[in-house]
C-alpha cells in the first residue's frame, strides 16, 4: 500500500488474538510512528475507538494521526512514546519515587483524565501498562520524561448521570462497583488512577493475592495499606485514601483533585497558559498566580 512506501517497519511492539501494534520510522523524517493493526471483524470496536481519539487533542494522550482500511485490516496511526511505559518504570525502580516525582506524574495523568471527562469520555482501563512515556527537552534545558495516556480500545462516550454495567478492564484494578456489578460512572476511573497513584508510592499493587477471585474479594472487603508516612505527606495520603474509596460517591472528581492547592500548583507545569484558559477556564488566573508564587517547583 501507497501509505507504507515511505515507512520503515522496524519491531512488533505488542501482539494480541485480533491485533499487533508495531512500530515504523519515517525514512525521510526518521520520525517513529505506531501503526495499530486490527482485524477486520472487530472493525465496530475500532471505529468507535478511532472516532473517540479524533475528539482527543492534549499533550498528555497518546495523539491519533490517522486510519485506514487495506487488506481486511483496520489500521490506526499514532504517535510514538520512545521511553516506555509507567509498569516498566515501576518494575526498574529500586529505591521508592519522591513526592515531586510522584506528583511529576500523577498531576500529568490528572491532566489527561481532565480532558476526557470534561467530553464525557470514560477511559475504562487506567494502568501503567497504558500509560506511556516520551523524552522531552522541557524549558530548563532538562531533559524529562512526558506522560501519554493511551489505550482507548474500551473507552466509551457517556452522557451525564449515565451508568455503565459492562465489566470491562484489567481484573487487578477492577473498582469494587465494577466487580459487584452496581453500575459505575467516572468515579471508576478514579478509582483505576489512585491505583497508579499507589503503586507509583509503593512500587506495588494495592492489592495481591494467588487468584483473580482473592484479588476482587480483597478489592471489595478490604482496605489498603497506608503509604509511607516517612516519605510522603499527609495530604498525598489523603488523596489516595480519597481515591481508593470503596465507595465511589466519596470519592473526588479530578476536577476537584485538580482545584487541590498541592496539585493546582502543578498545572503550569505542563500546559501553557493559553491551555490553561481552555481546560480550566476561571481558575486560570489562580492557577496561574499559584505558580509565579510557589518557589518549590
């Protein structure tokens, strides 16, 4: 196909029954690009994936280029993330993140989930095995590592008020009203990143056990353990005993994590102030004076 002259395929990223994703350079730009490769008959799943990415449009979610038919295959093409992905980082680490770096990433994924609720986008499958990291040159001259959420394949357009019940997402980090079948709305999905929250705290799952049905009754009956009270600060505890709430009501929306002073502090970390204006609106000169006040950061 014409589309494939210019590209060199370089690896299969990841494989599965209907699909691959595999990565292709551009030979003339050498830019990197994945091509998400489905088979046809799951062409209803994949067009309501790709019509959801075309909507999409931040810094912090994986950017759809474009999509085609060719052969009895769907193909999507997106950017490429070149630093791998937060359950590779976790798995490498050997001494516990810091605060800051902990919030370095947690207020990006933050940022991310923003931008799908405030369209009434569930993601329905948050986890660091979807969460990608690329290398950028930030304005310091530092270089660091940016946070692309991606992995859109079960999200789904909701309106307001609605409930789900399909039971879909990685079993481990299921929210308990998932797993008890009640309904669940976006708070589910803030259960799913105070998960990330947790492991990027512990390096470990929130829960374990020796079969799916132990996880899922942990899940429902118990309560996590506390984060490191000697690493980390009160109000980051809070946020994720906020987050992992067995009860979803409890838990806060992410804009009401994002008004936070100890997270709203972040923002102009990582969106411009035009951007800014766009997703927060009237917060935006509090955000921004947050900021130019704050030494920390």
């Amino acid at each position: 196909m014409q589309f494939f002259d210019s590209l060199q395929f370089i690896e299969i990223i990841s494989k599965g029954q209907n699909y691959e994703t595999l990565l292709y350079r551009d030979k003339k730009t050498s830019i990197n690009y994945v091509i998400k490769k489905i088979k046809i008959d799951n062409a209803t799943d994949v067009t309501l994936e790709v019509n959801i990415l075309k909507t999409l449009s931040h810094s912090n979610i994986v950017r759809y280029i474009e999509s085609f038919i060719d052969d009895g295959y769907f193909y999507i093409v997106m950017d490429y993330a070149d630093s791998g992905d937060l359950y590779q980082l976790i798995s490498q680490r050997r001494h516990p993140f810091t605060e800051t770096e902990v919030m370095y990433y947690f207020v990006q994924l933050l940022l991310a989930l923003k931008h799908l609720h405030d369209r009434q986008i569930l993601h329905r499958d948050i986890q660091t095995q979807k969460i990608f990291l690329n290398q950028i040159n930030a304005a310091d001259g530092a270089q660091r590592l940016q946070v692309k959420l991606g992995g859109f394949d079960k999200a789904k357009v909701t309106t307001p008020g609605q409930m789900e019940y399909e039971q879909v997402g990685t079993p481990y980090n299921l929210s308990p009203e998932i797993i008890r079948e009640k309904g669940y709305n976006d708070k589910a999905d803030i259960w799913s990143l105070g998960y990330v929250l947790y492991e990027l705290c512990t390096l470990n799952p929130v829960f374990t056990g020796y079969s799916l049905y132990v996880i899922k009754t942990k899940i429902i009956m118990e309560k996590h353990s506390p984060i490191d009270s000697s690493k980390y600060s009160q109000d980051l505890s809070d946020i994720v005993n906020l987050m992992l709430s067995k009860d979803p009501e409890k838990r806060p929306s992410v804009n009401q994590l994002l008004a936070l002073p100890i997270i709203r502090k972040w923002i102009p970390r990582f969106l411009s102030e035009k951007m800014i204006s766009k997703e927060f609106g009237y917060l935006c000169e509090k955000v921004v004076k947050d900021n130019k006040e704050d030494k920390t950061l």
